[in-house]
C-alpha cells in the first residue's frame, strides 16, 4: 500500500497496519497511506468492515511535530477522517501502547475503538502550547462528556484502558496479546451499526444547561495551574464550543484556534522543548558500543534532605536500595521520612497502601557502608563538605565492587578532585539531583575528566527509567545550573541594594512565569543555609538577616514575615536592613523599573550560559534550556534561557549587558554580531 501503511484482508475484514517507527506518528507518508488503504478497502466488494491497527510499541502517537512549520505535504488528516466517518463499511480502531493527539483524533473518527488494558489514550497537544487540532475538542466530550474532557485536553494526561472504557472513550478491551483478533472479532459483528461520533450529542447536550457555571468552575479550580500558558484556555473555549455549537462550526473554531496557537511563541517554544528534552539524553560522540551497565541494586550514603528523596526514586522503580547513616538516629529520621511522604502519596489516593509496603521492602537502612559491597551504583549524598566527601569515596574504593559506578549528589563541589580520592577516577561521575529529589525531575549528570564513556551511558540510562530528565555538565563550579543562578542571584541583590524591594523583583519574576522569586526562595530555603553566627562577618544582605534572628520561612521572618498559614508579607524589619545597609556602603538609591529588574536577573545568567557553552561544559544551548525549564521552574513557554535570548535578540542582550556594565560573553558577542542564535530556532 505504501511503505508505512499495509492493507490485507483476512476473509471479509480488511486490516489498514501502520508501521512507522519510533512511534507511528501520523507523517505525510503515513496520512498518504491511510486514505489510500480506507479507499482501497471501502471500494473493495470483497470486504465488510475494517481494523486500523499499528505494529510496533504503539499506536499512532500523534500527528509527526517534527512537521510542524513547515509546508504542508501529503493528504490532509481532516479529510482522511471525513473518508473514514463517510465509510460504508464500519471501522474499528485497535489501541494499544500510546492513542495521543491526532492518534486519539483518527481512533475518534472510527465507528468503533478497542483497546487492550494497558493502552494510553490522550490529547496532550496543550503540553507542545497547541489543542487537538483534527477534532479531538469536539468528538471527545461527545463520547466521554464535558468535564472529562476538560481535564483530558487541558492537563494533557492520557487515561489507561480500563478508564477509557468506563468513559465510554472505547466500547471493548481486549486482553494483553489479543488485540488484532479482538477487534477484528468486533469487527465482523453482524449489524454493526455505522455511528459517527460526530452525531452522538447526548452528553454535550446534557452540558448545555449549566455550562455557563460548569466552565467557570473549571476556569478558577485551575487558574494557578494554567497560569501564563495561552494553550489551556484555548483548550477551554473550544470544549465550550462543542457545547453551544453545531459539530461543523465547533470544528471551524477549534481550527481558528489551534491555527492561532500553532503560529504563536509559546507552542514555538514547547515543541522546541519537547525535541530539546529528548535530545538532552544525547551524548555527541559517545562509542556506539558504549552500552549501559546493568544497574540492579543501588546503595545511597547520607539519609538527610537529599538521600532519602533519591533513594524514593530508585524504589519507585522497583530497585533494591541500601541507605547508609552514621548514626541510628539519623538512620531512622530518614527511612520514617519516607515512609511519611509514601504514606501521604497514598493518603491523596495515587499509591495504595501494599504499594507503600513494597517500596518500603526494597528498602536496607543500615549503618555499616560495607553493606554496599555488592550494589551497581552508589550515590553520596553527605554534607556538601570536600574532606568527608574525600573520606567516604576513599572508603567506598576499598568497599565497592569492580565495575560499581561511584556517584556523588554535590551541588558545587569539584568531581574530578572527589574521584582522585579513589583508585577508579573512571567509575566516578557526578549525579545532581534537585530537592526534593523524589519529585523535581531534572537530573544533571557531572562527566568528570575521567569518566568512562559506559558509566556515562549508565547514568543517562538509568536517569530515563527513573524517569528523570538528564543533561550533561562539564565539571565547573556549580555546573550548569547554579553556575547560572549564582549570577541571578547576585543581581537581585545588587537590585535591592540599589533601590528595588524583595517584593518588586519577586513580583518581576513571579510575573515573567517563575513559580516564585529569588527571595521567596531564599526563605522557603532558609536565610542560614551554609551559614554560621561564628563566620558570619555582616558582609552580605543575608549576613544581616540572618544576624538579626532571621532565617525565612521556619521561623515566619525573612524577606518576609509569615503567618501560621505562610501567607507572607513584606518585611520592615528586613527593608530597614537593606536600606541601613545600602546607606552603610554609600549607595544612593533610586527608582528602578520592571524591565530593568528583569533583564539584570535574566541577561547576566544568559551571558554566563554562552561561557558555558564556549568552554564545553554543555553539550548545546537546548541542554540549558532543559536544565532551567525542570531544576529551576523557567517557563516552559518561554523555552529556556537560551531560547528566550535568541528571541529576545541577542544584540539587545549584548547591548544590555554592556549598559549594565557585564563583559559580554565572546560566544554572545560573536553571534549578536553575525545575527545568530544559540538554538538554531530564529
Ligand atoms: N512526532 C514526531 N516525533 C515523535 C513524536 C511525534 N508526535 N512522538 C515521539 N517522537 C519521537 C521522539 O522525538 C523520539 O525521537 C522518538 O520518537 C521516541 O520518543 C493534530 C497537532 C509517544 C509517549 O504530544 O509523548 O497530534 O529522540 O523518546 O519515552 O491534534 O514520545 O529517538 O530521535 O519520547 O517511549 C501529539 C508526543 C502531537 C505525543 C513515547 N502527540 N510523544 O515516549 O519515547 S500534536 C504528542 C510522546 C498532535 C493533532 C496535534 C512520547 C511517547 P528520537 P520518546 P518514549
Ligand atoms: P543533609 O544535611 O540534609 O544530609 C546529609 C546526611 O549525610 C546527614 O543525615 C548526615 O548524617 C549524613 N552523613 C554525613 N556524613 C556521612 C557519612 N560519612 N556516611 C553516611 N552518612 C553521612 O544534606 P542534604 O541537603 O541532603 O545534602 C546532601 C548533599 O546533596 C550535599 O552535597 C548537598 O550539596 C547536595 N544537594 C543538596 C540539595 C538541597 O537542596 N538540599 C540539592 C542538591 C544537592
């Protein structure tokens, strides 16, 4: 039929298979298939039904974003699904792996949809800044209502088989193995009956009546978690039209409006996002034959905030974990924090209550670091101090075994200097994982000097099954992401120093898409972290702070003062410091402006990005960006740092740095002259 589309018919059941790895998603050559083999089978007299099926791991992912952008080529999906509802004949979808975006559209567009119990069944269009473009906001709340289809298309997340029958998204499951006979069983029912899902009203039509509270409902239980996206309410109004429009005109408007997003910044910039994660996992130049070692057991050192967070993830992937403490007390404090946050998770219903003790049993606390003899990889995560690093990873040389890859959770700390102190520099790498380490998704993976390319490769391997998003660091001062940070932070700083309020630049950021600013987080944090009353020598804003009693949120003072329930307010006791402090180093301050607090927050830690990338301690600009977008909470509709540059302009960054008194960055300055970019994406 065509070389990612097959037709044959067994007996009078035509069966259309695509076949277009990764993820058969929905190419021009696959469009071009599809509307050749639904017209070859409904024009042959020999048939009676047909099943759209996909071979390999998944159904149809989605339409192929690799070509979004560019001129369009092959059939159009919109009337490949108008020649699928038009057919004569009935048409049954067979899911399993993953039915997402135009996937899910082409299953919606078929009479009938089976599935087997572990298939994945969504719309997550909104997550690349864009909505189902081929129908989905419109046949879906047909088959499964209106509020289920508000969460589907506005969190993106795909709901499991069984779910999906229950909401009437499929009409039959299929056991695991069986799905083809399934629905080609289903198929050759006798009788069948030709629906369209464009024709079902009913559950629309029942919406009708309180929709005007149903959608504001909706619209204020989520406003924080759609705030600055455009895509959500997007999503919204085309559900809404599907309640209060004819089918033809509610898919004109979702049309309109996927159009409108598609040629927008933000959907730019989460489509750039979602091919930057994937290639993070990419290592240039890694051997071919450099394939990852079996990881089956992982021991951790260090119980504290960090290690008991990492060991969580290695549990929840099923992995026997050996965590080791000095002291019984410490030993305990850390296994009974998380057992506390696994018993929380099955409090809100997303664990049971045997999940809890599962994880619970692949767990080892111990006191003895002999006990990690026999583990695949062990990660470090004691005080950020270079001597005790020093000493457990001399011990851990006499301990591990051959082959152990030696992890060390540092934030700043030197790798290279950390693996001299053993015998294996090779088997040593730096895995950062970020707080709380059980729920923040990034993972910078530290190459050391000597770092084996297979131990690279095991650490990136083992990031993915842990579901962590990984990007490669060089080994410099605090690697890609507080290397960066730390110039931020100087700068609010400065700011404050020169004039503006914790809360304005707070505000600045917060409003630019950062979940919180600067000095909301230093309190969240805490003012005293890697600070001491005996070293404290009142040189810094914090030093003062932190010298007048205050330490941030644990104690309700910081930047802000907190009540019982961490509502905050702005703190005079802290504003009279700064303006002391200010007035104590001479500075006169002045009114500054919101563009100024956002481009001396934002352009100082571009610029130190383009050194990063120049001395090679980044890959490339869109590992960056990933590490800003899952460490440290940048926008992802602002598609990193990096992007944001590019699209900023990188001579009014240049031009800006220079006004704010910065040495620009050569990389910077070269490409601001030649008119380039760091992505590639202008
Ligand atoms: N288009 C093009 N390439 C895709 C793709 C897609 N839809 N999905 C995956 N890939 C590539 C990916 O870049 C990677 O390539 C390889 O496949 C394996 O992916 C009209 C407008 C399906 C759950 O948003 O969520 O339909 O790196 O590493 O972890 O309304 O991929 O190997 O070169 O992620 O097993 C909507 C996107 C599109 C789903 C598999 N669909 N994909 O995860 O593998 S918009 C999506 C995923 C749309 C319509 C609209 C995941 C996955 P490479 P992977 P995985
Ligand atoms: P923490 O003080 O909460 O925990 C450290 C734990 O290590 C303590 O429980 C201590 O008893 C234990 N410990 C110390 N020496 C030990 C030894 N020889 N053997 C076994 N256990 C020992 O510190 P943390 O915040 O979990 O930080 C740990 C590491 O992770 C540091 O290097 C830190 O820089 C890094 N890190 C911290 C964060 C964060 O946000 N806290 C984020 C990323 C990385």
């Amino acid at each position: 039929m065509s070389p990612t589309v097959d037709l044959t018919n067994d007996g009078d059941i035509a069966v259309l298979t695509i076949d277009s790895p990764p993820v058969n998603a929905l190419s021009a050559d696959v469009r071009d298939g599809l509307a050749a083999g639904f017209a070859a089978a409904i024009a042959d007299p020999l048939v009676r039904a047909i099943v759209l099926i996909c071979a390999g791991r998944t159904f149809i992912a989605g339409a192929d974003i690799s070509e979004f952008g560019k001129p369009p080529r092959g059939a159009s999906l919109h009337q490949v699904q108008l020649d699928m509802e038009a057919s004569p004949k009935p048409i049954v979808a067979a899911i399993h792996g993953t039915a997402l975006g135009g996937g899910l559209e082409v299953a919606l567009a078929c009479h009938y949809r089976v599935a087997v119990p572990s298939a994945k069944l969504g719309l997550p269009e909104v997550k690349l800044g864009l909505l189902p473009g081929a129908g989905g906001t419109q046949r879906l709340p047909r088959l499964v209502g209106v509020e289920q289809a508000l969460k589907m298309v506005t969190s993106g997340v795909p709901i499991g088989g069984k779910a999906a029958l229950s909401f009437g998204l499929v009409d039959e499951l299929a056991p695991e193995g069986e799905l083809l006979a399934t629905a080609k069983a289903f198929a050759g029912r006798s009788g069948l009956a030709l629906i369209q899902v464009r024709d079902r009203n009913e559950k629309v039509e029942a919406a009708h009546a309180n929709a005007v509270t149903l959608f504001a409902d909706f619209r204020k239980a989520n406003a924080r978690a759609m705030r600055g996206f455009e895509a959500p309410e997007a999503n919204i109004k085309c559900i809404e039209a599907a309640v209060n429009l004819p089918f033809a005109d509610g898919l004109a408007f979702e049309r309109e409006q996927f159009m409108h997003l598609m040629n927008g910044l933000q959907s730019k910039a989460q489509r750039y996002a979602f091919f930057a994660e994937r290639m993070a996992n990419k290592i240039d130049g890694l051997p071919a034959d450099a394939k990852p070692l079996p990881v089956e057991s992982v021991g951790i050192i260090g119980a504290g905030t960090m290690g008991g967070g990492i060991a969580m993830n290695f549990l929840n992937a099923g992995l026997p974990v050996t965590i080791v403490e000095t002291k019984q007390e410490a030993l305990d404090r850390g296994v009974a924090t998380i057992r506390k946050n696994y018993e929380n998770t099955a409090a809100k219903g997303r664990m049971t209550a045997a999940d809890v003790e599962a994880r619970m049993a692949l767990l080892t606390p111990t006191l003895s670091l002999e006990d990690l003899g026999q583990a695949d990889m062990i990660i470090e995560a004691v005080f950020e101090n270079m001597d005790i690093k020093k000493e457990v990873f001399g011990k851990l040389d006499r301990i591990a075994k051959p082959g152990a890859i030696l992890a060390s959770n540092t934030s700043y700390l030197n790798v290279d200097e950390i693996a001299a102190s053993t015998s294996r520099p090779e088997s040593v790498i730096g895995l950062h994982f970020f707080s709380p380490a059980n729920v923040m998704r990034l993972l910078e993976v530290v190459r050391g000097a000597r770092t084996d390319v297979q131990v690279l490769a095991t650490a990136m391997a083992t990031a993915k099954r842990i579901g962590k998003v990984a990007a490669v660091s060089g080994v410099c001062h605090g690697f890609i992401g507080n290397r960066m940070l730390s110039l931020r932070q100087q700068q609010a700083q400065a700011l404050l120093l020169e004039g503006a309020l914790p809360e304005q630049v707070d505000r600045v950021l917060y409003d630019f898409g950062f979940p919180m600013g600067p000095f909301q987080m230093s309190d969240l944090a805490g003012l005293d972290i890697g600070w001491s009353a005996d070293t404290s020598k009142g040189a810094t804003i914090r030093d003062r702070l932190c010298e007048a009693g205050l330490r941030g949120q644990k104690n309700g003072h910081g930047f802000y003062d907190y009540d019982a329930q961490r509502n905050r307010v702005p703190s005079p006791v802290a504003e009279k410091i700064i303006f002391d402090f200010a007035a104590e180093k001479g500075i006169q301050r002045r009114d500054i402006d919101d563009t100024e607090i956002l481009e001396r927050c934002l352009y100082p830690m571009i610029n130190e990005g383009a050194l990063i990338l120049a001395e090679g301690m980044a890959q490339r600009a869109s590992d960056i960006d990933i590490v800003w977008i899952y460490g440290y909470g940048w926008p992802v509709y602002r598609g990193g740092p990096m992007f944001w540059a590019d699209h900023q302009g990188l001579a009014k960054v240049a031009a800006g740095l220079t006004r704010y008194g910065f040495e620009v960055a050569p990389l910077l300055a070269k490409l601001a002259a030649e008119g380039g970019s760091f992505t590639g994406q202008v």
